[in-house]
C-alpha cells in the first residue's frame, strides 16, 4: 500500500474579482461621510448649515492622514498586551508591496488598509451631529486629531485585530456595532456632559432646516451602508457578504416601518424625519449582527431598533443632556442593540458557527457580546470626556455666546449656506424700481 500523501492547504492567490469588489466597497463607504454631512446638515438650523458639514468633512482630511502616518499600524499591526497593535513596517506605508495579501484573504494589505480607512474617517463625524451648534471648529479638528489616536484606532484593534482582547473573546462584531458606532454615540455623551447645552435648548424651536436635505443624506447613507456591511466580509466567494447584504436591507425597511409605527402612535403623525432616522436606526443596529443571522432574525432586530431608538430619542430631555442630533439615541441605543441580539438571534451559520438563545445556543455568546459592548462604550465615554475636559480648559471647545446667537457659520467659517440677496423682494426689489417709479410720477404730473 502506498503511503498516504498529506496535501498543505493551499496559500490564498490574489482574487482581481474579490480585489475589484473591495475597491467599490471602500469607495461606497467614504461617500457615507458626504451623505452623513447631509443627512446632519439638514437637521441643524439654518444658521449652522456649513459647520455641520465642514464637521463631517474634516474627518476625510484629519483621519486620512493620521491612517498613513500610524493609525493603520496601531489599528491592525502586530498585538502588545490584548490592547493596541504596531508594526514599524506599515508607518508611513512605505513598506508594503503593492500584491502583498492581506492575511489569509485574497485581497492586497493596500485594499484593506483603504476600506478600514472609510470606517475611521465615518466614526469621528458621527459624534458631531450631537455637538451642533456650538463648538470651535478648531477644537473639533483638534479633537479628532487626539480621539483617533487614543480612542478609535485602540477599539478598532480590540475587535478587529488578531490578539485585541475581544476579537479573542469571542466577541461577534461584524462590521461596527462596537468599534464605530457605541464607540461614537459614547464619545457623544461623554463629549456633551463636558460642553453643556445649546443656548435655548428645551426653550427656542430648534427644527430641521431643510427636511429634502434630510432625506437625501438617509438616502446616500443606505447606498453607502451596503458597501460597509457586505464588504467587511473582504470577498464574496461564500454567500456570507451576500447574505449581510439582504439582512442590510431587510433590517433598514423593518426599522423604519418600526419607527414610524411608534411615532404614530406616540404623536399622530408620520413623518419624513422618523422615516430618515428609523432608517439609520435599522443600520446601526444590522451593522454587528447581520452576518450571523437569518433575514426573518434580521427583521425583528430592525423593528427592535426602530422602535426602541424612536424612544431612545426622548431620553435627552428627561435626563437634560443635548444630543442635538440624536447620535446617543440612533447610535449609542442601536449599537447596543444590534451587539447585543446576537446573543439570541445568532443562527450558526454564516459569519460564525456560534448560536445564540433562540437556536439553542444558551446564553453564552450573549455575555461575551456583554462584554464588549459595555467594555467599548465604558472605554470611549470616559476617555472621550477627558479629552474634551482638556480642550475645553486649554483653548476652549465653545464659540461665545453671541456667535452662537448669531449663528455659527459666519463665525467660524465667514459663509451662509443660503444666498437670498439677489432672490428680489423687499428693500431690493423697493431700491430697484425706485427710479421707474419716480419717472412714471414726472410723466403723470406733466
């Protein structure tokens, strides 16, 4: 009898197809952050139009930079100690070969280290939306600059790089319920407790601008969403990005009927607004879990999150805090969500061959996405206050008070996002016919 012959596995080979793929994820996601500046820039007063999206547009600019220099390298580089990475080689990403795989995919390290990119430039512009209105634009830059490094870069190697302490855990995080959007909507309310209150909060109407704006932004962020889910699977040779990519859908249309519902029943009207934030809420929430349930699961997690997070909402002027936007409630409230139904709605199947309660899988995967939800959010609320406590008492977070008043677009950025001047009517329109009026006078007396 011959002896029996043991083949290796054989080494993953570079996929143009996954490759190709995985470029039009990327860029899906980085149009998130101009369409999150719409979706934010259409909530805030007219006032304060451009500083919402400058807020947002900035972290294209701040983060990029920070991701070539060493937030790559922090994020997914070599594991000290369960708690940060680093990898001299990839500073500056001088050193990566242009075919270089990324590890066990068949996609190149430059691919993935771009798609990463697109989620850590979105994190840092979610947390504004809770900060409209009233914050120095340089201090935000600033705070990016210093939350990047000590908090985003930090959590997205403890879920997502090998050796970070929930990636070992077990933690499930399919593509940010914990490391972007808890980690976010944290660093909100840390960031808001520090700053305080608009002027006239709970006292002046502080309605949205712009409701079209709204939804177009909702509308770009659902796009967009599709490349951030099913693209974090880094392929799609398996079904398990086409199967995010249906639960995407299915949570988002759940959720925004969920919101909807709550909100007709609550105050007798359905409108564009819940159905903009009831569609972000079923995204937020989908984010983590989509990869490891089914599309019936999928449904309950975004009526769940639809309606909880349409209650969530209210909680800032019971409890007093000024999340202007709802970050706290959509996705603070929807990450938790999402983290955490994965503890009972994981089927075994697709991302991971773990159950949750309702497969009879006990509640084992429950406590460990326990962990990591409140080890995140615990994280980046403390860090994310003390950081803001600095820059408030160094330069100062806050325009004064009478920019505010005023509006902080032509403080800050010496620009309104409307133009009226050459619309006509009142003292133009009175200035300009004027001379045909004092005419017509003259011919009459005559």
């Amino acid at each position: 009898m011959a002896p029996a012959i043991t083949l290796a596995a054989e080494a993953p080979k570079l996929s143009a197809a996954n490759t190709g793929f995985m470029l039009i994820c990327s860029a899906l996601v980085m149009l998130m952050t101009p369409g999150l500046a719409f979706f934010y820039g259409g909530m805030v007063r007219v006032k304060s139009t451009l500083n919402m999206l400058m807020m947002s547009f900035i972290s294209l600019g701040i983060v990029t930079i920070l991701w070539v220099l060493y937030g790559f390298s922090m994020a997914f580089g070599t594991d000290s100690g369960s708690l940060i990475g680093w990898n001299s080689d990839w500073v500056g990403l001088g050193n990566i070969g242009l075919t270089e795989l990324w590890p066990g995919y068949t996609i190149p390290v430059f691919v993935f280290l771009v798609f990463q990119l697109m989620f850590a430039i979105i994190t840092p512009a979610l947390i504004s939306g809770a900060l409209a209105d009233r914050v120095k634009f340089s201090a935000w830059a600033l705070f990016i600059a210093l939350w990047a490094t000590v908090v985003y870069f930090p959590v997205a190697h403890w879920v997502w790089g090998a050796g970070g302490w929930a990636f070992e855990l077990g933690v499930i995080d399919f593509a940010g319920g914990t490391a972007v959007h808890i980690n976010a909507g944290a660093a909100a309310l840390g960031v808001i407790l520090v700053i305080g209150k608009r002027i006239g909060f709970k006292r002046d109407p502080m309605r949205p601008h712009s409701l079209p704006l709204v939804m177009l932004g909702a509308g770009l962020l659902w796009f967009g969403w599709f490349g951030f889910n099913a693209g974090s699977w880094l392929g799609n040779d398996d079904g398990v990005g086409a199967l995010m990519f249906v639960n995407t859908q299915v949570a988002t249309a759940a959720a925004v009927l969920g919101w909807l519902a709550y909100e007709k029943i609550r105050h007798g009207a359905f409108t564009t607004l819940g159905a903009a934030s009831g569609a972000v809420a079923g995204l937020v929430a989908i984010t983590p879990a989509g990869g490891s349930i089914s599309p019936l699961g999928a449904i309950a997690v975004g009526v769940i999150a639809g309606v909880l997070c349409a209650m969530a909402v209210g909680l800032k002027y019971k409890f007093g805090y000024d999340d202007s936007l709802d970050v706290v409630g959509v996705h603070l409230v929807g990450g938790i969500l999402g983290s955490l139904l994965i503890g009972f709605f994981a089927t075994g199947k697709g991302q991971s061959d773990v159950a949750g309660l309702f497969y009879g899988g006990g509640l084992e995967q429950f406590w460990k996405q326990c962990a990591g939800v409140f080890g995140v959010l615990a994280y980046s609320l403390i860090v994310s206050a003390i950081l803001a406590f600095i820059l408030d008492k160094t330069m100062g977070m806050r325009v004064p008070e009478d920019d505010e008043v005023a509006g902080i677009d032509q403080a800050e950025h010496a620009e309104t996002a409307y133009d009226f001047s050459g619309a006509g009517g009142g003292a133009a329109k009175t200035a300009a016919t004027a001379p045909v009026a004092a005419a017509a006078s003259k011919k009459v007396d005559a």
